[in-house]
C-alpha cells in the first residue's frame, strides 16, 4: 500500500513525517525552541510547559548506518546507530532543528552513544533508575525529572509556571486517551482496520506539533472508524488471525514485520511496543503535584531495561484478553541484549495461557523479507 492508497481517515497521517519537516522549519523561523528525544521514557509534558515543541528524532532507517559505523560497532542495535548516524550526517530534519537533545541512561548502547552525541550536539542525560519499585529509584527519577525543568529553563529563558505544566499535563492526557480509544477500536472482531493503517496513525501522531489540532483529527479519526462500523463495512475478514506486536520499537523499514503478518492471513490488532500502547496507557494524576506526578507516570513505563520488568509482562496478558489475540509476535532489533534476554520470560509466560508465540530477530536491512514472510507465514498457518 502506498501513502496515496490510505483511505481519508488516514490520510493526514500517512503523510505526517514528511509534512511534519516543513511544519518544524516554520516553527523554528517563528522563533520556536525545539526539543529532541529518543525515548518514551521522556517527558515532554516539560517542553510544552516551556512553549517548546518536542519531536521525536529519526531512527528508522539503514541510510545512514554506514556513516555511523565508521565510528560505532557494527555489531550494534540499528535503532542506535541510525540515530547517531542521522546526528552525524546532519540528515535529520528533526535533529538538525533541535535547540536541545534530550536521552535518557536506558540500555548501555543508548548512554555510550550519547557521549559522543555530546561532542557536537546539544545533549541532556536523564539518569534513569533501572528498577521501578523502590523508594529510591522513585526519588533519583523525581530529582531528575526536576533537574531537567531547570535546564529546559535555563536553556531557554523561561520560568515554568504551575499553570503552565498543569495545563502540558491535561493536553497530553488527552493525546493519550485519544490515542487509546483509537487502538481499541481493533478490539473488535474483526477490527475496523489493518495494523498497517493502524501504525500510520500511531507514528504519524508523532509528528504533529499542535496538540490541541492533533487531538481534534484523531477524535475525528475514531468517529469515520465508529460511523463505517456501525453500518457494517467490514475492511479486515472475521477469519484473519490477530496478533499483537511486542518487543522493540517498530516503524520504517520494520513494518515489513507487520506486511509478513498481514500478507499471511493474519491481521494486526495491537502494538504492545513503544510506537503503540505501551506510551499510551499510562496517564499523569492530574490532582497530584505536577512534578511528582509526572515522575511517578513514566517510571512505570515496561521497558526491558527495567529489572525485573513485570509491568510488561502485566500489560502482556491484559492485551492479549482484551484485544482476543491468538498469538504474539515479539520483534527485536540485532544486538537488543535487554528485549533478547527477556525473550525468554515472556514465551514463558504465553506457554502459560497457551497463548502461541514467536520471537523474530531483525535489523534495518529488507534482504530477510522473504524469509520474515516465510516464517511468520507458517506461524500463522499453525495457530
Ligand atoms: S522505553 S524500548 S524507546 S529504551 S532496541 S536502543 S533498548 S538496544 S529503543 Fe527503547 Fe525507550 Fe525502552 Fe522504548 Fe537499546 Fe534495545 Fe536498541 Fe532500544
């Protein structure tokens, strides 16, 4: 399917990146302070509070992976090296506009990385603890989250008011909830749409910068989707298998995971990952002090850098009922070592609700296509 083919209440996502480079070049000539970010575990209820516009940096694509490995292993996962290699090469609408890049100490590739992003960019390190239970770990993230208000401040010679991050707070919320009463809609059988129209939305959101317009496309988005149900269009057949993604973050070249699937009678009903609901379903106390609570929000992010990293594997098996999925398909990137080693416990935990479960390794290269669609394709066929 090509952008041109989406149906219209796709289509202004479809499109969102590409349209997203222009939209960030007038907001900087407008005077406009970007922030750039490569986690979910950022958060950018701080930047908006700033009048800042926050933007996810490109990491989706092999093309400047040559340049990176000129500096970094080659043996490295590709969501790391392209990030650096868009960096480096300046390739990177988003990163080249970006006042500010802010990472976070998630897995060791990431933190290496960010030292040698630091040689020439802009760079702030949130220190993340790598456990999610205890006091301390609560109290390091919430004297982090408070560290980076003050260089967002500093930075960009703003005071941020108690209004102004409660209000960050609401619109982000409301992004959130709209976002999840989106992907719910697949809840249905059969659902209202492919899991490739569903990610068109899920990363095109990424790139629209005015939250209250994005919030009134995606609420117009879900409507088209309730009002074609209600009257019986039936875009996906009953029978196709439905499957939900999990493992490392999926967009670019990866989606040939979900083409593999939907090519292959199955259907993708939901992203557990970092494009989908994993960002998603967590929202901030809004009656809590704002900084607390926002600390407290993204620390109970499922990410297999945790240890133990029982969030996900509780948000697993509440999407697997919820969403009546007949199989998982776990997706990691080469060299991921924290989504690799939980493998493990999470086929575990699927062998236990004899829920059927395949784990595909891959990078940012399409010469595996053939062999992803061979062996997905069987998965499918046996459950
Ligand atoms: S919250 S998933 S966006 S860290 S795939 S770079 S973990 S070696 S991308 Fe991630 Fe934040 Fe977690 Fe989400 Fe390292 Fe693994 Fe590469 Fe990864």
């Amino acid at each position: 399917m090509t952008l041109h083919d989406l149906p219209d209440q796709f289509e202004s996502f479809g499109d969102a990146r590409k349209q997203g480079f222009i939209a960030v070049k007038d907001l900087k000539d407008q005077g406009k302070k970007v922030v750039g970010n490569f986690c979910t575990y950022t958060p950018v209820e701080l930047f908006l509070a700033a009048g800042a516009v926050s933007v996810g940096l490109c990491a989706f694509s092999d093309e400047t992976i040559p340049e990176a490995e000129k500096v970094l292993p080659g043996n490295m996962c590709p969501l790391i090296k392209a990030s650096y290699g868009f960096a480096v090469t300046d390739k990177c609408p988003y990163m080249y506009f970006s006042d500010l890049i802010v990472g976070e100490t998630t897995c060791d590739g990431k933190k290496k990385m960010y030292e040698l992003l630091s040689d020439f960019k802009n760079v702030h390190v949130m220190q993340l603890p790598q456990t999610q239970k205890d006091e301390a770990s609560r109290a390091l993230w919430y004297s982090e989250v408070l560290r980076l208000k003050e260089r967002v401040e500093e930075e960009f010679g703003v005071t941020i008011a108690e209004d102004d991050i409660k209000r960050a707070i609401r619109l982000k919320n409301e992004e959130r909830e709209l976002l999840k009463e989106f992907y719910e809609l697949s809840r249905a059988v059969p659902p209202p749409m492919t899991g490739a129209e569903q990610l068109k939305v899920l990363y095109g959101s990424q790139f629209k910068f005015d939250i209250e317009e994005k919030n009134k496309e995606l609420r117009e988005t879900i409507d088209k989707l309730k009002a074609e149900a209600a009257v019986g269009a039936e875009k996906v057949p009953a029978s196709s298998k439905r499957i939900l993604i999990t493992g490392c973050p999926l967009a670019g070249v990866t989606e040939k995971i979900v083409a593999a699937i939907e090519e292959s009678g199955g259907v993708v009903v939901g992203y557990e990952n970092c494009i989908g609901i994993k960002p998603n379903e967590l929202l901030v106390d809004e009656e809590a002090e704002p900084y607390r609570a926002i600390a407290d929000r993204y620390l109970q992010i499922g990410c297999s850098v945790m240890t133990p990293n029982d969030n996900r594997m509780a948000l697993l098996s509440r999407l697997v009922k919820d969403f009546k999925v007949d199989g998982v398909v776990e997706m990691t990137l080469q060299a991921c070592h924290t989504y690799a080693v939980e493998t493990a416990a999470v086929r575990c935990l699927m062998q236990k609700g004899n829920v059927p479960f395949i784990s595909v390794e891959t990078d940012y290269s399409t010469s595996d296509a053939a062999q992803l669609k061979t062996r997905l394709g069987a998965f499918i066929e046996m459950i």
